[in-house]
C-alpha cells in the first residue's frame, strides 16, 4: 500500500508552553507524508506568533474565540487533504515511528477505523496514561492500565478498545465521513469517547497498539480551566453520549446507573464542601433534559443512518470485569477519574 497523507489537527488554547516539544517531535517522524493544521482557539499567549516564526510551514487557523476542542477539530476537517486523520494534543510528545506504526495498523484490515497508541506519563515515562477504555454497563469507563508499568505484558499486546483518548488518535478519513467527527454540543470531554462509539456502530473496530508511544503530559488546556466547568461538560456530555448511542436495551440499565452515580457524586461533593463542583452535576442533567428534543433527533440519526451493528454483536467483547474497589476509588478517592 503507498503511503497516505496523514492530515494532523492539533487545537490549541494558551498551550504555548507546551509547542516546542510537541511539534520539534512531529520535525522529527519517520513518516513525512504529513501536513499538520493548527487550530487556535483564540489564544492570549503569543501560541499562533510562535508557531509561524518556528514552524512556518504549519497550516495555522485562527478562531476568533474559544470554541473548544470539538468545534476546533470540525473547522479543521473541512480543510484536510489526507486520507488519513491523527487528532493529537498539544501537550504530546511523538516517539519517531509512531505515526509509520499507527498508519501500519490502522491499513491492516479494512474493519478497522481508529488506533489508539501506547500513551505514557511525562516525565513519568514507565508509567500508562493510556491505553484506551472499556465499556461498564454502570456507565463508568474502566480505564484499564492507566498508572500501571507499561513494561507489564499485559499492556503490550494489540487489543480491541471501547474508546481511545483524544490525546492522540488516528482515523480512517472514510470512517470519519460516515460517523462524523465531535458533536459541536460538546465543548470539551467525553467528545472522544461518543466519537468512537459511533465507530463501533458504523461497524469498524477500534485498536490499541503498544508498538506506537506517544508521551502526554496531561492537562493541557483543562488546567487553566475551572474544575466545575470541566465537571459540567464532562457530565452532561455523558449522559447525552449514552442516550444517543446506545440500543433501548443498554439505555435503560447504563442511564440508571449513570444517574446514580452522579447522585452519589453529588452528595459527596456536598460533603466535602465543592459547592460549585456540586452544583455542576445537577446541571449536567438539567441541561439534558432542556436539550432532550435535540439529543433525541440526534439519536435517530446515529440509530437510522449510522448504525449497522447491534449493541450486543460488540459491547459484550469491550466489557472488562472490574473490581468493586475500582468504583471505591473513583468515588471517593479521585472523582476527577469518573469525568473522563
């Protein structure tokens, strides 16, 4: 097979601190066949002024305000010329084969639409940020391996996933046609994850592969945000992914358990005194039930025109049994985990 263009969307908000490693690492691939389009999103920290000095052959799009990670990623879809699509985060860092090897698995078979890469901790480089999630009937992803050694076998081994992490995924531009890209209600998180369920319906597979690393330092433009906001978006952008998605069967049992949690959340949130962060869970739901004439006209959309597989010819297979300590953990010791 020639080598396809790899059209690579980076969107940025303030992430300035962030460039220089990211794009000298994307200089220094071994795969060439690339353009990068560079989306800022109306940053104030001279991000677009240093990319043009330093990197001038860089595709740059300016927005004249913060539209968001979803918004930001579709603008920039209507100008690729690839056959191929890698999303990858400002605060990544590519080791030099990763593309040649995510471009190697992704053409392997024509049922596969997105691979996700070995994604490491920096500079915590033996640890896993990443190595994409698995769907729980509770409406929990288990995000399995993630602060584990990546030495361990069991992480170095290609898999099926439920859903890959935004920081760096790579697309089949003819899956993306079908799917579409991030629902523009989404200004940020949970985006990734409605995006690859939809793969799974349109009837491709998702793969991780430890044969690609990809170092991310984590946080990026979320850290400059309130926790609150990110709360807000993250909730109510789950539950809008579960109602679009999933089959009635599904529906019924994940928004149940999805709505009980949040419940739980929230009162622990009161708790410990995160009134904003409490505050945000209760609005997550509201603003799903004002929104829900338009979720549901998305849904028979994705249920009529992109589904073609059943819930059960593939949810079963991308369900991972998980202890009750794992939602002990999420729960109450790091709820920031349950956002993503």
């Amino acid at each position: 097979m020639a080598k396809s263009l790899v059209s690579i969307i980076i969107v940025n908000w303030n992430g300035k601190k962030y460039l220089k490693d990211c794009l000298t690492s994307l200089s220094k691939s071994s795969y060439k066949k690339v353009e990068i389009l560079f989306v800022d999103n109306a940053s104030s920290d001279d991000s677009v002024s240093y990319v043009k000095k330093n990197f001038p052959k860089i595709k740059i799009l300016q927005n004249e305000k913060n539209l968001g990670f979803a918004e930001g990623h579709k603008i920039a879809y209507t100008k690729v010329a690839g056959e191929t699509i890698l999303l990858l985060s400002t605060d990544t860092i590519i080791e030099k084969n990763a593309i040649e090897e995510l471009v190697n698995v992704l053409y392997k078979s024509e049922s596969i639409g997105a691979v996700q890469p070995k994604l490491l901790m920096y500079p915590e480089k033996e640890l896993i940020d990443s190595i994409g999630s698995f769907f729980l009937k509770t409406g929990i992803l288990y995000h399995f391996g993630r602060e584990k050694n990546h030495n361990n076998p069991l992480y170095n081994k290609e898999m099926e996933i439920f859903s890959a992490k935004g920081a760096c995924i790579l697309f089949k531009k003819e899956v993306l046609n079908k799917t579409g890209l991030f629902d523009k209600d989404y200004f940020a998180y949970f985006e990734e994850t409605d995006l690859c369920h939809r793969v799974w319906l349109a009837g491709y597979r998702i793969i991780y592969t430890p044969y690609a690393v990809v170092y991310h330092k984590g946080g990026g433009s979320s850290k400059q945000m309130m926790s609150s906001f990110i709360y807000f978006h993250s909730y109510k952008n789950r539950i809008c992914t579960y109602i679009k998605n999933l089959s009635f069967k599904y529906l019924l049992i994940v928004l149940f358990c999805t709505l009980f949690m949040y419940e739980l959340a929230f009162m622990i949130y009161l708790g410990r005194g995160k009134f904003r962060n409490a505050l945000a869970v209760q609005q997550a739901i509201l603003w799903n039930i004002i929104n829900i004439k338009k979720t549901l006209k998305k849904r028979k959309h994705i249920q009529t025109k992109i589904r073609v597989k059943k819930d059960d010819d593939f949810l079963p297979q991308l369900i991972r049994p998980v202890h009750f300590r794992y939602y002990y953990n999420i729960m109450f010791g790091g709820l920031e985990t349950y956002r993503d």
